[in-house]
C-alpha cells in the first residue's frame, strides 16, 4: 500500500520520507520553521484490542473545532535516533449527527494539506479513517478501520515490506477539552515492538 499519506493510516513510507525530505519552504528559522529536536518522551503503544468496541455517533466530536499542532518525525534513515519538529494547524467539523467528521490538516512549511475524513458504519459499528491529499484530490479506499478503547482511538492497517507482513498504528489519546495527541507507529514483529514514526500534540485555540 503506498498511499500518499498513512494517517489514519496516514503517510506511506515513500511518502513519508518524501515529506520529511520537504520543499522550498521545509527549512528556516521563523516561526513554525523544520528544526532539529531532541527525540521526544515515548511512552507505549497501547495493546491492539482483541474485541474491538462497537463505535458510536459523537465518537470523534473531541476533535471538533480549531487546533495549532506541534509534530515531532524522526529523520529518514535515523530509526528515530534523530527527529525534527514543526507546527501545524486543523480545522474540524462533525457532520451527519456524529457519525461522520471532516478535518483540513494545513502545514505551511511543507507546503503540505489534505483532509481526514473519519466515517462510522452505522450497521457494523465500526469507524474508518479516509485521507484526501491537497495535490492529488483522490479519497484513499479502503478506510483504515479502528475503535475507541479506554478512552484511546485506535485504528490499524496492515501491510507489507519486502514481503514481510507490518501493521501500521494511528492512535488519538491524552484527550481533554483543550488538547489531544496523535502518535503513529509500525510493527514488524506483531505487535511486540512498535516504531513511532510521527507526533502530533493538538492544542485546541
């Protein structure tokens, strides 16, 4: 799967890399500016549910309104011994009762947007997670499924690289009225051990 973004699932790897490689506007020292950063505090992946739990209307109404977001993505080829940091913003709205919320991801420094579009399977009960980028207007199918767990969204995908299985993490945890955080993460053991690849920590404004 090599999607332009694997959030929710988010970036794919190319694209990853192809992101923290930047554009015109990747580096500097203003305001937001790609800078160097010290790896930041990596606490665990939660365990993946056995059982998800069934998904319900408004799920996704914390996400609702505007945010400043500050992300940390390690450098390619460091394996996370080396990351950058660099600001961002999203604007979020719940559509359809609850059952369904759109999110415009901006980072100007990387000349960088798309948008999230998080949908509830009223039937199955079941969230996916579609990612739409800026440059290229196609809704990435099929919608990364996941659940709310203990207070903590979680949505995965699996995947292969060099013909071995992977399975890629998005998790929204740490949600309060005025912040939440978004981290990603990949496994190539099942699940033993992660990899975190990006941060988000959402600040609502």
């Amino acid at each position: 799967m090599d999607e332009i973004r694997r959030r929710l699932m988010g970036l794919g790897a190319a694209a990853g890399v192809a992101l923290l490689a930047g554009g015109a506007r990747a580096a500097g020292t203003g305001p937001g500016a790609v800078k160097d950063a010290a790896p930041p505090s990596l606490d665990p992946i939660q365990p993946l549910p056995v059982k998800p739990t069934p998904g319900k209307p408004g799920d996704f109404d914390f996400l609702s309104g505007e945010w400043r977001i500050h992300h940390w993505q390690p450098k390619p080829g460091t394996e996370g011994r080396q990351w950058i940091e660099f600001d961002g913003e999203a604007t979020v709205h719940p559509i359809l009762s609850g059952i369904g919320s759109v999110e415009e991801l901006r980072i100007p420094v990387r000349d960088f947007s798309g948008m999230g579009l998080r949908l509830l399977d009223v039937e199955k009960k079941v969230w996916s997670d579609h990612w739409v980028n800026a440059k290229s207007g196609v809704v990435s199918t099929p919608g990364v499924t996941g659940s709310f767990e203990n207070g903590a969204g979680i949505f995965v995908s699996e995947d292969e690289e060099d013909g071995k299985p992977t399975k890629w993490v998005g998790v929204w945890d740490r949600i309060t009225p005025k912040s939440c955080r978004w981290r990603q993460a990949v496994t190539r053991d099942d699940a033993k051990t992660w990899q975190q690849t990006w941060i988000m920590e959402w600040k609502r404004v």
